[in-house]
C-alpha cells in the first residue's frame, strides 16, 4: 500500500474502539455535540424538520459520527444524514459496527480521501467535521478548501488540530523514533517506541507532560498515533487562524470558551485589563501563551463573508438553556446559591460568581424550557414572585459561569419544533 498514513489506519484504527462498549455509553465530544453546532454555527437556531446534511471528515473509528447521528435520532431529525468518510477501510468497520450495534439508519458510510470530496461524497453540508485529520494531509489549506467548497449557504465546521505547546516532547520523541526505529515494520517499530518510553530520563517533556497520554493509556492504536505518525504537525493559534482564514473562514467559537480568554490565567487587574483591550484573535492567542498548556485546538469555523446569527440572550423570556451532557438536579445540588463554581481548564483552577439562585434555576432546566418557564417554577418553588429583570441578570451569571467550561448553551424556543 503506497499510502503510509491510509496503511497506518488500515492496521491502527484510531482511536481504538469496542462496539460492544455502545450499550453502556455514547462517547461524547468537541467539536460535532449538536447542542454545540445549533449554539456556535447556527444562532440558537436550527430546524431540524427540514433536511439537515453533515459530514465527518475522516472520521475514524466513529466516535463524531456516532454522536450527531445519535444526537439527531433523539431529537426526531428525520431528514437528517450523517456522512462518514475515511479513507481507512478497517476504521468505517468499526464506526459500521457501532451504528449498528445502537441502531442508528441514519449514517452513510463512504470511504475515500478528503481531497476528492468533490467526486466521492459531494455536498452540500450544513456542517462539516474535521477533527484530528488536517494535521495528518499533505496539504492541510488544501484538504480544508476542499470542504470549504462543500459547505451549503450558512452551514459551517467544527475543527480540531493538534496545538504545539501543550505537545511538548511529542515531536523530539517521534524524531527519536525515526532515528532508532526507521523503516522497520510496524511491530518491531512498536516494540521500540515501547522501549524508548520506558527508557526516556525522567526529565524528558514527554514524560512529564500530563497533556498527552495516548502513548500510555491508547492501546497500540495510541502509541503508533502520538510517537510513530509519519505525517504530524501541530499549530500554535496564529498558526491556525492563518489556515482558517485563508480558506476564507472565521473563528465562531473555541473550546472551550475559557480556556481561550486572557482572564481565565491572569488575576492581576492591570494586566487583565491590557489584555481585555486586544482584539479577538489576539486575546486567543494571548491565551494559549499564558496557559501554554494547550494540546489541541477545538474551533467552530463559518464563511468569513457570512456573520451567523448571535445566540440568543440566555437571559431573555423565550431562550431555553441546555446542560450539556450534565444531570441537573445533581449539579444543583452540589452547588450554593451566592458561592463559586469552580472546576479546572488544564490545571489551571476555573472560578465563576453563582447567582443566588442558581440551585433553583439549574434544577428546572431540561432543555426545553425557557428562561419564562424556568423563572415560573422558581418563583412557585419559592412562593414568591421574581422580578424578571432581575431573574434575567440571574439566568445570564449562571450561564456565564457555565459556559466557560462548555457546560451550558443556548437555544431559541422559536416555535420550532425539535429546534
Ligand atoms: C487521528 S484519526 C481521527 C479520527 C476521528 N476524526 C476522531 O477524532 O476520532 C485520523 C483519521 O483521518 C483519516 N484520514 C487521514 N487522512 C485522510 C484523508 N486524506 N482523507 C480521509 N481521511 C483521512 C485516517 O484514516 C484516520 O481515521
């Protein structure tokens, strides 16, 4: 096989998945969550009656595919299509398997290159994923125009690369490797990444690193992915948005939120406000230097030409709020009204002001309600009457400080219905 990244994956498919495993959980994610997509690409907004079209784009042993596709099964989206692509015949057996295994119809395999969208899985999409995958093409600008080219009229894509200081010791590793391990056969280049990684001084970044682990806990799939890729790069901010905006897209929204804000590592009040002064992109990348821990890039990307709608105000009457991937009532308990949630973004701690009655609010949010619904059952809760704008200030602190972890979204009531 002359490809060595295609025969990498024919041997390795990554990440190692058992689809048996899909009867006791669904594996959850950024980019690709569809309360993500609706909030970042789509204003909030997203009527999901009509046909909705997304693909993944080397999409591995599933896990994106199998997310959205599950994630549209549950909100009825009957004219929603997942299409998978990959080149690696071994890896769509086992996303094939998975989607089998839980049912879903609604996922069209195809196998094939990125570089040839056009001819084998022509669009147009209203969202596209590609995570993990443009760091590992040849040409990264130009597998990103190719399915620049296939996006519908306001659709947009959720990215991930690979972000070069929190790799730190991946790359001087991988460099070792083909130094020690050349063009031996797979096997024996395993055996000699596995010795080299018991052998590294204790000083060596890799192994004091705690931000990549794909060579300890990955299975071989991981191992061969992180230290014996033949095709690997990795992007500082900058970097990346050079390579967004030069397929003539625009940054909508980095994962997660906080972690890309100046603010999240600065405490001193000169400083952050130097830094609140800088536009958008620089305070992103200002950020990544400040944490300089950061392992991969998560950003949601639409046509720079096209300003999507904003979400919706989560503290207006018509708004509904979304825990994303969080049990309500057990968050509400575990918090004060008045207090601090706190939570860490890579190590670095996360501090957020709760409004006073965050407990109450969280526990009525089921993401169908709407800030009106939710401040009614408060107030019945309560057996008091709430002032709305104040309630509104309330519903808005409470997903400021959750949104920066990525855990609360927002979306229109907007008499859509599964909208
Ligand atoms: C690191 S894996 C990521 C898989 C998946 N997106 C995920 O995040 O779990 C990279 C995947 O991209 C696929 N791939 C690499 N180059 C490709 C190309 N030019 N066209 C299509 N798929 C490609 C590989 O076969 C592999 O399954």
């Amino acid at each position: 096989m002359a490809d060595p990244i295609r025969a990498q994956y024919e041997s390795y498919p990554y990440p190692a998945r058992d689809p048996g495993d899909e009867r006791r959980r669904l594996v959850s994610g950024s980019p690709s969550h569809l309360d993500e997509i609706r909030h970042y690409l789509h204003g909030g907004r997203l009527d999901l009656n009509q046909p909705f079209r997304a693909l993944i784009a080397g999409g591995g042993t599933g896990d994106a595919a199998i997310m959205l596709a599950q994630h549209l099964t549950d909100a009825g989206a009957a004219q929603a299509e997942v299409s998978y692509l990959d080149l690696s015949t071994a890896s769509r057996a086992i996303a094939e398997a998975r989607a089998e295994a839980r049912g879903l119809t609604n996922i069209r395999f195809v196998t094939g290159a990125i570089e040839d969208i056009a001819d084998r899985a022509p669009g147009p999409y209203d969202y596209i994923d590609c995570c993990g995958v443009l760091h590992h093409l040849e040409s990264p600008e130009a597998g990103l125009a190719a399915l620049t080219r296939q996006l519908a009229t306001g659709g947009g894509m959720g990215l991930m690369v690979y972000a070069t200081l929190g790799r730190a010791g991946v790359y001087p590793v991988q460099e070792a490797l083909a130094q020690l391990a050349g063009d031996k056969p797979d096997r024996e280049r395993l055996a000699v990444a596995r010795r080299l990684v018991a052998d590294l001084p204790a000083s060596h970044w890799l192994k004091r690193n705690p931000f990549v682990g794909d060579h300890l806990t990955g299975g071989e799939a991981g191992l061969y992915d992180l230290l014996l890729h033949r095709r690997d790069r990795s992007y500082r901010v900058d970097e990346l948005l050079t390579l967004v905006r030069g397929a003539g897209l625009a940054p909508r929204g980095w994962i997660e939120p906080a972690r890309y804000e100046p603010e999240t590592y600065l405490t001193d009040p000169v400083l952050r406000t130097a830094a609140a002064a800088l536009d958008p992109d620089a305070r992103v990348a200002l950020a990544e230097r400040l944490s300089s821990v950061i392992a991969k890039h998560i950003v949601y990307v639409a046509p720079a030409d096209r300003t999507p709608p904003s979400p919706p105000d989560p503290g207006a009457d018509d708004t509904v709020l979304v825990l994303r991937d969080l049990d309500p009532i057990a968050v509400a308990k575990g918090l004060r009204g008045g207090g601090m949630l706190q939570a860490e973004i890579d190590g670095t701690p996360y501090r957020a002001p709760l409004p006073d009655l965050a407990p109450g609010i969280l526990a009525s949010i089921d993401g169908r309600r709407t800030v009106a619904d939710i401040r009614a059952a408060v107030c019945e809760q309560a057996h008091s009457i709430a002032d709305p704008a104040a309630f509104a200030d309330q519903a808005r602190a409470l997903f400021r400080a959750f949104h920066g972890i990525n855990r609360m979204l927002v979306r229109h009531a907007g008499g859509v219905k599964n909208g």
